[in-house]
C-alpha cells in the first residue's frame, strides 16, 4: 500500500513538466512571431510605402492587427494551456483525492499495524511469560521428580520390543536410594546389565507391558538396602518403559508386625494360643511321632503380682520365657498360652529327651530370681505314639500330670516366698523391720497377758511380723517421704492390708493369718478400713495388732518426726479407747504389757 502512494505522488510531480514547458513554449513563440512581425512588416512597409503619414497610419494599423492576431493567437495558446491546466487539476484533485483516500487508507494501515504491533507485542509477552512459566514449570518438574518418594526410571528401546534391547536414559534419586544403585553408574546400561536376578514372573509381566501397553505391577525387597518397594511398570510411548518404585517398607513391616503379632505373645516374644492351636493340627500326624506336649505353670505369679506388682509379674513371666528358650531345642515350639501358663510340643521326641529337657530347665531357674524370689516352675508332660490316640487326651494327660506336680512343688515354695518377700520389704525400708520385729514382740506379750493359748501366742508373733507386708507392693517414695502425705498417696497406704491379706491367702497356712492382717486397721467404731468392720466385728488379732501397731508407731522415728515419749503414746491410746481401739485390749496393753516394762527388742 505505501508503495502505491509513492507511485501516486511521484506521478503528480512529473505532471508540472509539461506546463512549464507549455509556458516557455507560448513564451517562445510570442516572442518568435514578435520578432518575425515586427522585423518583416517593418522592412516591407520601408520598402513599399515611402510616404511617412501613410508608414505612420500604416503602422497604426500594423500594431493593431499585431495586438489583434497575437491576441488571438495568446488566446488560443492560453486556452489550450489552461484547458491543459484544468485537465491537469482534475487531475490533481483525483489524485488528491486519491492521495487522501490513500492517505486515509494508510492510517487505518498505520492504526492497524499500531493494534497488531500491541497484539505483538502482548503476545510476544504472553509467550515469554509462558516460556518463563514452561521453564518454571520444568524446573519444579524436575525438583519433584528429582526430590520425590516414588522412585523413577525410563528407559528407551534401541531396536526391537525385547526388553533386553531397553536402555536406560534417566531416573531420579529415590530410584537411587530404594534400589542401592549409582544413577551414573547404570545410566547407558541395557535393563539386563542392571537388573540381573530378575524372577522370571515379573519378567513376563514387563514384557507383557511392553507389547500391550498395560501397566504391570510387582513387588520386591532390595537386599543390599533393605527396601520393600512396589514396582509399577507402565508404556508412555512406543519404545519407552517407564519403571516406578514405590516404597512399601513400612507398610511391608506393618504387615509382618500384625503377621508376628498375630501368631506371637507380645509380653515373651513365644508363640500364642493361636499358633499353638494351628501347630498341633499340623504335627499330629505319624510322621511327627512321638509327639510330646509338655505344659509348664509358673509357681507363685499371683503372689509376684500381688506384692511387687504386674510389673514385677511380667518380668517373672518373661525371665520363665527366656529360660525356655534357652534350655529347649529348636525343635521344640515353646507357647505361652496366656497367664503363667506354658506349652511346648516337641516332635520326634521320646521321653528320655523331655526330662533332659525339664531338668536343664529347672536347673536353670534355680540360679535366676526377680526381686530375690527365685523362679519356680511345675511341668507335666505326656506323649502321643500312634494315629489311633486322641491328642486331646494327651493333652489332658499332660495338663493333669502338671497340676499334680504343681500341688506338691507350690506350698512349700510360696511359704519361702512370704519370707522372701517380708526381706525385700525390710531392704527397702530398713524402720519397717525393726518394726514389725517389735509390734511382733508387743503382739506375743499381748497374746501372754490375756492368756491366750501358746499357739495362738505363736500366731500372734507370726501376724504382728507379717502385718505390714502389704507395704512390699507401696512406692517406696511413699513409704520413706520426710512431709505429710497428700491424699493420693495416703489412699496407697491404705492399700496395704488389702495386698497383704491377697500375698498371705496365696500360702494355705497363712490364710487365716491373712484375715487378721485385712482387719488390723479397723476402727472399733466402724470409722476404719477397708471393710469398716465395727466393734466385736474385728477379729481378736485385729484388735491386738491394731494397739500394738499404732503404739510402737508414736514411740519410734519415723522419717516425718522423731520419737514421741512413751508418756504420750500411752496417753493417746487410752484417748482411742473405745473408739478407735477396744478399751478393755487397751487397758490390758497398758498395765500388762508396756508400763514400767522394757522392750527386748
């Protein structure tokens, strides 16, 4: 378009040559034809007429012909000029119009070319914030391939769809991470140079992905880092094999944990009832004969527990498993069925080789012991030889054989239990046995002055020491605190005749003894605890040790005050009398058995 208005204006210019040459040309001529007229006329007039009025009218007339017929001849060269003026500026206005036409033309051209340079320009900036984003956006792509928990792998195909023909062209960290290799030691590698011990299984699944594009999935520990990972292979083009790793180690061990847990006992580590149902299924068969079944109970858990604790119970429990496992076989499926009860079932296995294995498991126990106490457990054990017996019966044999074992090896073991237990007492708080040595004394004195029989004195003796024992299972922060206690450790104390009577009912020959000891901190008012038991309900040895306990307490140190004077415990007790003690047991107590009279102990 510009270039036709270059055309246009140029055209115009060269239109205003021919009117000055049309000027010069009229120029020329007038003056030509002056010259020839004025030049000729003159020299023929001189020559033919000789008379000067007539060469003067002659003259005349001469000049006025000459201004006639120049002005004739003016006209028409003017005319003819100014027709060429008039076509010239018709001309001129065309292309004038013509130019403003295409002068109009070229600012709409300009406009035009003004809005498309903006739309350039906007798009131009379009582009290049798109350009910027795209490289944004690659980097973070790659940042989140780079830095993400799947790991990747793609590799390419360098000539047929075999897969040992893939080529390894990339892979991000974690690829490196879950699988133990080195990306710039496989990158170039083929898929066979780098995965060498591949199941064949998941093999066929690649190959599968390879040919139909369907994604394939797998799963695999990695020795040498100790990753599960879930492989998804999949195809995103035709010659590629894209390899995702996920890693499922968590989830894996999760699964093995519910798997341990489920067959397992969380307290020992030994196989649970549930195991040990599914095992007795399996092993009752010919080829596993003789089978034996040993059951094995812990001796005197209820007392472990009742005196020191569950605490203290389970680690009895797990020290009798320990022991298990190491005296018996890897043969041998060692069980906890639950409590302090055990089971183990041993294929193949005669007598003569179970009773090895009992004694090396008794002999084992005798040199372990939790808080002083040694371990004690009773076995009986029973033996299925053909296809024809019931492993129930077994079973029951065995369990039989246990509980007779159990009711000859129990007594004796609980009554050196007591004791065991009375001395972890006194170590922890050294006052308490002093103590009880001395309301011990009190008690026997006490029994003498009212004229009780001399086994019950005797028994008497046996309470006044045995009733704090309850103490063994109280914090020994509580027991041994300088400052008043506060309300929750005094609902503790109060716990102890309770824990005393459960650790004494445990032994047959102390369970009498045990009811003596539940009472001794009753009221003679009913105020006291645990039962509230109230006047001629309190046992006599209640009644006794209750005196005995609360004078040897104001007259001793305790780690709260020094000693009261005996003065003043005497005092107190007859304030008592009657309402916290039996009067007529306090009266006796103190003119029989503590005025102007001196402790032995």
């Amino acid at each position: 378009m510009i270039k036709r208005l270059k055309d246009k204006i140029d055209a115009l210019n060269n239109k205003k040559d021919p009117l000055k040459q049309e000027g010069l040309k009229i120029c020329f001529i007038y003056s030509l034809f002056g010259f020839v007229w004025i030049y000729f006329s003159d020299q023929t007039l001189n020559r033919l007429v000789h008379d000067p009025s007539a060469r003067m009218m002659i003259h005349t007339y001469k000049g006025i012909m000459y201004v006639l017929f120049t002005a004739a001849i003016l006209y028409y060269l003017i005319s003819n000029l100014l027709r060429k003026v008039e076509q010239a500026e018709c001309r001129l206005s065309r292309s004038n119009d013509d130019l403003s036409a295409a002068n109009v033309e070229l600012m709409e051209y300009l406009d035009q070319l003004t809005v498309s340079e903006r739309e350039l320009r906007i798009q131009y900036d379009t582009i290049m914030e798109y350009d910027q984003r795209l490289n944004v956006s690659e980097e973070k792509y790659k940042t989140v391939i780079s830095q993400m928990q799947l790991g990747m792998a793609l590799y390419e195909r360098t000539s047929d769809d075999d897969i040992r023909n893939y080529r390894l062209v990339d892979a991000n960290h974690s690829y490196e991470v879950l699988t133990g290799l080195k990306k710039e030691d496989i990158i170039g590698k083929y898929f066979f140079e780098i995965h060498k011990n591949i199941e064949a299984e998941n093999l066929d699944k690649l190959a599968a992905t390879i040919k139909t594009g369907e994604s394939a999935r797998y799963e695999r520990f990695q020795q040498n880092t100790s990753y599960y990972y879930e492989i998804i292979a999949s195809r995103p083009k035709e010659d590629q094999l894209a390899i995702i790793l996920n890693d499922i180690t968590k989830r894996k061990q999760a699964e093995e944990r519910l798997h341990y847990l489920s067959n397992h006992d969380q307290l020992t580590g030994l196989y649970n009832r549930r195991f040990f149902e599914e095992q007795l299924r399996r092993l009752d068969s010919p080829e596993y004969y003789p089978l034996v079944i040993t059951m094995a109970d812990i001796n005197g858990l209820k007392l472990m527990n009742d005196s020191f604790g569950h605490t203290v119970g389970d680690k009895y429990i797990q020290r009798v498993a320990g022991v298990f496992l190491e005296c018996c076989r890897d043969k041998d499926i060692i069980c906890r069925l639950g409590g302090d009860e055990f089971i183990i079932v041993s294929p193949n296995t005669d007598v003569r080789e179970i009773k090895e294995v009992i004694g090396r498991v008794n002999e084992r126990t005798k040199q372990e012991a939790i808080n002083k106490v040694t371990l004690s457990v009773s076995f009986g054990y029973s033996v299925k030889y053909t296809e024809e017996e019931s492993i129930l019966e077994v079973l029951k044999k065995a369990e039989d054989y246990m509980y007779k074992k159990k009711l000859l090896e129990t007594s004796g073991m609980r009554g050196k239990t007591i004791y065991t237990i009375m001395a972890a007492l006194h170590e922890k708080n050294p006052r308490e046995e002093q103590h009880s040595l001395r309301v011990s004394e009190l008690c026997e004195r006490m029994g003498t002055a009212l004229g009780l029989q001399e086994d019950e004195v005797k028994e008497l003796r046996t309470v006044g020491l045995l009733h704090d024992i309850g103490k063994v299972a109280i914090e020994e922060g509580i027991l041994n605190k300088n400052g008043k206690l506060i309300e929750k450790e005094w609902e503790e104390i109060k716990k102890h005749p309770e824990i005393g009577y459960r650790i004494l009912s445990t032994v047959n020959e102390l369970s009498e003894m045990a009811d003596y000891v539940l009472a001794h901190h009753e009221r003679w008012d009913g105020n006291g605890y645990p039962k509230g038991l109230k006047g001629n309900e309190i046992p006599v040895q209640s009644r006794i040790i209750a005196i005995a306990d609360a004078y040897d307490a104001m007259i001793s140190e305790r780690s709260y005050r020094r000693a009261l004077p005996k003065e003043y415990a005497i005092s107190e007790l007859v304030k008592g009398a009657g309402t916290q003690f039996c009067g007529e047991y306090v009266h006796v107590f103190i003119h029989k058995v503590v005025q102007d009279e001196e402790m032995s102990v």
